[in-house]
C-alpha cells in the first residue's frame, strides 16, 4: 500500500510557518528557523499545507 506524504522544496521555503499552523497532524515544524521540515511518521498527504502555503513550495508524493 503506498503513502502520500508532504515534501517541501527546501530551496524555496520562507518558513512563514502557515503550513505548520494549519497541520492538523502537527507533522510539519520549522527548522532552525530556516525551512519547514515534515514528520513523514505524522503526515497524512492530506494537502492542507500544500494550498496554505503562500511560497507554493510544498507537493505531495506518493511512496510505494
């Protein structure tokens, strides 16, 4: 069974923070103040980070 899981592009990350204020799994952090760092333990691949964030840096993938 494959699991989606958010991926943020580190490159273009602003850590605002939107997408982990808005994670209802809190699988999302920012870190070091630098970029946001998904739990692929907690994340769900729901795309709630994905449509908040205002960068537009975050997809979501599927693993096999």
């Amino acid at each position: 069974m494959s699991k989606k899981f958010a991926e943020v592009n580190k490159n273009f990350c602003v850590s605002c923070g939107a997408c982990a204020q808005e994670c209802p799994r809190e699988a999302i952090n920012i870190f070091r103040g630098c970029y946001a760092a998904v739990n692929k333990d907690l994340c769900v691949g729901c795309g709630i980070c994905s449509r908040t964030c205002p960068a537009g840096c975050i997809e979501i993938k599927t693993e096999n």
